[in-house]
C-alpha cells in the first residue's frame, strides 16, 4: 500500500506539474510582447525621435532606417516625418562628428525651405529677369548644429549643399545660355553657395506656369538644359548642356 501511495503520489505531482506548465506557456507571448516593449523604448530610434521632439517642439515619425546601427551606441541613422512638414523625409543621424558622439539633423533646412527658395529666385531673377527657381535640401546632409531657427537664411545657405533649379519660360534667346549662366555662376559664387545646381529652357508657357516644383517638368518641352557641378572651391567641375 505505501508503495502504491507513493507511486500515486509521484503520478498526481507529474500530473499538477503539467497542467502548471499550462499556464505559463500561455503567458509566453504576453512577456514576449513586453521584452519587445522595452526593447522598442530604449532602441537608439526612438531615443533620437524624443530628443528630436524635445529639441524642436515638434511631433516626429519613424518612416525607416536610414543605415547604421539602431543602438545608441552605435551609429544610429534614420528617415523621419515630422507634422510640420508632413511630405517630406527629414534625415536625423546619431553619430561621431569632428570626434565629438551627438545628434545631427537637417530639420531646419525644410524651415527655412521658403526663405531658401525665395533668397534664390531672387538671385535668378538679377540674371534671367522672369523665372522660377527652386531649393531643394539634399536628404541625407545634416545642418550645421549652429543653424536655428533666428539664423539668417544666408547661413543655411552657405553651410550646406542644396538642389538649386532655375527653369525658364519660352522665348528666351539661347545664344545667351552660357554668358547669361556664367553671370549667375559668379552670383553664386559670391555669395559662398556652394550647390548642385541646374537650369532648363522650356517651350511651353503652360507648363511653365503651373510648375510648383522643378520635379514635375516634362522633359519632352525641354529646349535646351544643363548641369553645372561645382567642388567645395568654386571650381566648375561639370558643365553639360543637353
């Protein structure tokens, strides 16, 4: 009897322990959820998101990795949107910088993207007379941490590298393409804006005048066109006609 009671004992605890491991199992995916959680809150992309919130006042969102590590202590860089602006993809990067670990962005160059854009026409326009011009920021250069939203656009300008597209409208006399880009070269020059820049002759006045960006251009109107590569001296490093 004592033999068939510890046996009964044995088989009732194998019995009590399994439908124990019952339990846990079925609260696996809630701990697992939870490690994710905390994994997520201390990822290097979210701590970049906060102090980008903090330093702007501003709501981001994650769009994607932008290469790199995603941990602090790595090089963590990433695409974000931020309300402000909410068709664009502004680059923020945690990063080694002029030996110094911190945080680099170009959300300013997308707030002063109108002063930009305008500050270039204006410089277009003492050459071509009537034209549109327009500033894009390259995606993936940082700004400056100097750079804030009191500073002259003339700063941004010079402290980074944008697109500057000059498009101009039909009737323009083309015998005057390189004299008149050789004047807006030295403009350029002058000010110290050191850019990737380009210009078009169009054909037609209609899509001239509904162009809001210098992305939407039919090329088949294009009459004539050129890009003008320049290195961080000013020397012409590409100068192509099509």
């Amino acid at each position: 009897m004592r033999r068939f009671s510890a046996a009964a004992l044995i088989a009732s605890a194998a019995l009590s322990f399994a439908g124990c491991a019952v339990d846990p199992s079925a609260a696996a995916p809630k701990e697992e959820a939870h490690v994710a959680d905390e994994q997520s809150k201390s990822d290097g992309k979210y701590e970049l998101i906060k102090r980008l919130e903090s330093k702007y006042n501003e709501k981001f969102t994650l769009l994607e990795n932008a290469g790199g590590g995603t941990m602090m202590g790595e090089h963590c860089a990433i695409f974000v949107r931020a309300d402000s602006f909410p068709d664009d993809r502004i680059y923020a990067v945690h990063g080694v910088f002029d030996g110094r670990t911190e945080d680099r962005d170009n959300y300013m160059a997308y707030y002063f993207r109108d002063k930009a854009s305008s500050y270039l026409t204006e410089l277009a326009k003492e050459v071509y007379g009537d034209c549109k011009a327009f500033y894009e920021p390259d995606e993936a250069e940082t700004v400056p941490p100097e750079i804030g939203k009191d500073s002259d656009v003339k700063e941004l300008l010079r402290d980074t590298k944008p697109y500057y597209s000059v498009i101009l409208p039909e009737g323009q006399d083309l015998a005057e393409k390189d004299k008149k880009l050789d004047e807006l070269f030295n403009k350029i020059k002058g000010e110290e804006i050191n850019c990737y820049f380009y210009i078009a002759y169009l054909d037609s006045s209609e899509l001239y005048n509904g162009l809001d960006t210098a992305r939407e251009i039919d090329r088949t109107h294009i009459i004539a066109d050129c890009t003008l590569g320049m290195d961080e001296n000013f020397n012409i490093v590409e100068r192509k006609w099509g």
